[in-house]
C-alpha cells in the first residue's frame, strides 16, 4: 500500500509543478510585466530576522518598494509624468 501511496504523491507533485510552471508562463504573457528577486538580510540585522519575513505580506512594505522601483526607473530612464 505505501508504495501506491508514494507513486501517488509523486505524480501530485509532478502536477503541482507542471502547474506551477504553466501559471508562471501564462502571468508572463497575459499579465502585467514582473520581476521577482531575493533580498537577503543584512548581517547587521540579525536580530529583527521575523520582521524582515513578514515582509514579504507587508502591503505598506510593498507599496515603498514599488514608489522606490518607479523613482529609479524614472532617473535611469528619463520618464516624466
């Protein structure tokens, strides 16, 4: 029986990532354009490593970051609004 068991969630998960992968393609062609990239803590901030986490669901965060994304490809680029 384990051994049913374990074809069974392989191929769930062979489907999870398939579809994975087919999301990620889709958003790329239909959806508005993305990027997404890894920020590392700074070792100097050890200590508040749960804040930094919870960051990633922090909408007030991720509204910074997008203000700070359109400065700098406004500088960069030279497009004025």
């Amino acid at each position: 029986m384990s051994k049913v068991w374990d074809w069974i969630k392989a191929r769930r998960e062979r489907n999870l990532t398939k579809y994975e992968e087919a999301k990620k393609d889709f958003e790329r062609v239909i959806g508005r354009p993305s990027i997404e990239i890894v920020l590392e803590l700074p070792p100097s901030m050890e200590d508040l490593k749960a804040e930094f986490q919870s960051l990633k669901d922090d909408e007030e965060f991720i509204s910074e970051v997008v203000k700070l994304a359109e400065r700098y490809l406004r500088s960069k680029y030279g497009r004025q609004e």
